[in-house]
C-alpha cells in the first residue's frame, strides 16, 4: 500500500551480494534472519493503523450483543479478529511488494527493499501471500457465517488497490477503502450483521488515510511521473494535493464526529476526538510543496497515535458507559 509501502526504513543488513539472496542458508540464525526482512517488507509496525480502529468496531458491536460482555465466546471472537487484521494486511501488503517488484527497482528510495534487492525470492513472498491469505479467510470462517461469505470480498479490496495507482489518482482512496473496512468487518465477525455505525468509522478512516497517503505520496513526485504511475501530487502538483489532503482530513473530522452521534459514545471519545484534530491540524503544518522534512513524522508518528487514541476514547467510554 503506497504510504504503508514505502516507508523509509531499510532492510537488514546481509553478507556478500544482496542478489544472490538470503535463502541459501537454513541455519537458525537465518530463518530469523528471513523472518526479520519479511517482518520488514510487509511493515508489520504499520499494522497500528487499522488495528485499532478494528478492535474499536469490535468493541462496539460487543457491548450490543444480548449477553454483551459476559459472553463466553467474546474472546475467542476479538481473537479471531486481531488473526484476520494481521492475515490480511501482511497478504495485502506482500501482493502489493510482488505488484510492484519492477517499479521498486527504478526507485531509488525503495531498490534496496528485501524483495528487489533479492535479500528475498519471489517464490518465499508467493508462498508467505498464499498463506497470510488462507489465513485471512480461515479466521472469517471463525468468526461467523457472514463474516466468511465476506472474506472473499475484503480481499479483492485489499488485493486491487496494488493495481490502482496504474490508470487512476483516485489510489489515495482505495488505500482508505482498503483500512476502512477494517472496523466494518470487525463489527460483522462480533455480531454476524452490518449496522449504520460502523460503516461511518470505516468512512472516517478512509478519508484520514488517504489524507495522509497523499501526504506521503509527495516525495516520490519525480519517479512517479518518470514511471507513468498515477498519484495527486504526480498528477496535479504538489499544492493541489496536500490541499485535497488536508480536505480529506477535515471531511474525516465530521465523519468520525458522526460516529459519536449514532455509536452511542461520549465524553472520552470526543476528548480524544478533539486532541486527534489537533495533531491532524499539526500534521497539516508541518509539510509543505517545498519542505518535505518532517514528512516521516507526519506518516507515522501522528498518524499511528490518531488511531491508538480513537480506540482508547471510545473503548473508554463503552466500559464506563460515559
């Protein structure tokens, strides 16, 4: 996924040439070696973003089931959920590494990635795709009927938006599409239907992530365009962009405000709500057409706190029925 995908942190390091690749070796050592560029190839950490907004659209859906909490397979589902979240972004996020192997080799930002540097062979990423997959589709089927019939769905969206950023700027979006329904799902595998409310999370997160991923999509402007790929700030400049960015951002402002009006939320969650749009408004200012310095901050660090606190808020505010 195009922020999640190319994020500035490198592979580990290896011995003698990066082409003749790591899989040669099957000592100990070399299997966590494996694991390491695998965890990093998929960018595991980044996994920050959907996840709590998941475990919220969870949390959500649990407290209105008839035994609510005091349901013995409750835990079992939130389980199942964290395996579906973390299955389906690691087969999204290596589909899109294979996709998009010949483009990271002419980006000199991302040549030296696991997968086109060759630390990592196409077949070893082929096979860890097909199982992060079946996983994905495993964990739905243990959730409930509907989440299972879904699963199908869920990951076409996943997989798609690889393809994207070929013929539309609307990539930003589908990236937002692919996170959002992240909460959606979760609120289906806790009580077996959809409701009104978390589809206005998962709108909510759609909008702050493509906010943010055309934000980072900047710094690759030159090759992008070079390439023949589509993005906002490729397409439209860098300007035009970050200010569709920063529309996005407030249009997610309103939409999660929504959520505490139909989710049944209260005083923790508009508190958290209140310090998210300031590090939203902070994230705006500190990136610019022509200064793309902090950009690594306005990524990662912001963003992953935006989620941690939404959850927090509104978890709070369930458990203590504020």
């Amino acid at each position: 996924m195009e922020s999640e995908l190319k994020s500035e942190s490198q592979p580990g390091s290896t011995v003698g040439s990066p082409h003749l690749g790591v899989e040669r070796s099957f000592g100990s050592g070399q299997v966590l070696h494996r694991i390491g560029l695998t965890l990093d190839m998929i960018k595991f950490a980044h996994t920050i973003f959907a996840l709590p907004f998941a475990l919220l659209g969870a949390v959500m859906a649990a407290d209105r089931q008839p035994m609510g909490w005091s349901d013995p397979a409750i835990g079992w589902k939130f389980f199942w959920i964290v395996m579906a979240c973390v299955c389906a972004r690691s087969a999204a996020m290596s589909f899109n590494r294979l996709h998009d192997e010949p483009f990271d080799r002419l980006n000199p930002r991302t040549k030296d990635w696991a997968l086109p540097a060759g630390l990592l062979s196409r077949k070893s990423v082929i096979g860890f795709w097909l199982v992060c997959a079946a996983g994905f589709v495993f964990s739905a089927l243990m959730l409930n009927r509907l989440a299972f019939y879904l699963s199908p769905v869920a990951l076409f969206i996943l997989l798609f938006y690889s393809v994207t950023k070929r013929f539309t700027v609307g990539a930003h979006f589908f990236l937002g599409l692919a996170l959002g329904i992240a909460p959606i799902g979760a609120w289906v595998g806790i009580s077996g239907t959809l409701a009104f409310a978390p589809v206005l999370l998962g709108l909510a997160v759609m909008l702050w992530t493509a906010g943010f991923d055309i934000i980072y999509s900047c710094q690759d402007v030159e090759v992008d365009q070079r390439l023949g790929l589509y993005s906002l700030p490729s397409r439209w400049g860098k300007r035009r962009a970050l200010a569709v960015s920063a529309g996005c951002h407030l249009a997610a402002l309103l939409a999660f405000m929504l959520v505490f009006a139909v989710g049944g939320l209260g005083i923790f969650y508009l508190a958290s709500l209140a310090i998210c749009a300031c590090l939203l408004a902070y994230e705006q200012s500190i990136i610019s057409p022509t200064d793309l310095s902090r950009l690594g901050r306005a990524f990662f660090t912001l963003n992953g706190w935006i989620s941690v606190l939404i959850f927090l808020g509104g978890t709070a505010d369930i458990i203590f029925h504020l």
